[in-house]
C-alpha cells in the first residue's frame, strides 16, 4: 500500500527496540550468583566481553560514519552536475 500525496507510512518499532535492548544488556549484567562469588576469572571475562561489545560497536559506528561520508561526497558531485547544466 502506497501512502496518499501528504501522507506516511510508519511501523512503530519501539518493542521490538526494547526486546533487542533488553537482549543485549543481559550479559552486561551481573546474575546473583557472579555477584555472591569473588571469581577473578569470570570478572575478566566479563571484562573481555564489554570490550568486545565496545570494539563491535566502534567498528560498526565507523561503517556507517564512512557510508555517510561517501553519500555526501557522492550527493556533492551530483549537485555539481546540476549546477553545470
């Protein structure tokens, strides 16, 4: 269905945000039982784990900063080409 002149179309996503959210943030948090034990090693995994995440995000943060970058570059060439004919 194509919206009318005027009109758009939208789906709310925000539960489906919400759920991804949520998913993700469950092996950040502490379970009771890593909380009760003093275990250096499952620390420094945890540790690992929130750098990896963090690597993940910065890695993919950088595509689309560079997508960007070349849409825009792409964008000014083409409103150069307007502009000369």
């Amino acid at each position: 269905m194509h919206p009318r002149s005027g009109q758009y179309s939208y789906r709310d996503r925000t539960q489906e945000f919400l759920t991804v959210a949520e998913r993700l943030r469950k092996p950040l948090s502490s379970s009771p039982h890593a909380q009760s034990s003093n275990n250096v090693g499952s620390k420094q995994e945890g540790l690992k784990s929130a750098v990896n995440i963090q690597s993940e995000f910065s890695a993919r943060a950088s595509r689309i900063g560079l997508g960007i970058y070349q849409m825009s570059q792409k964008l000014t060439k083409l409103a150069k080409c307007k502009i000369q004919t």
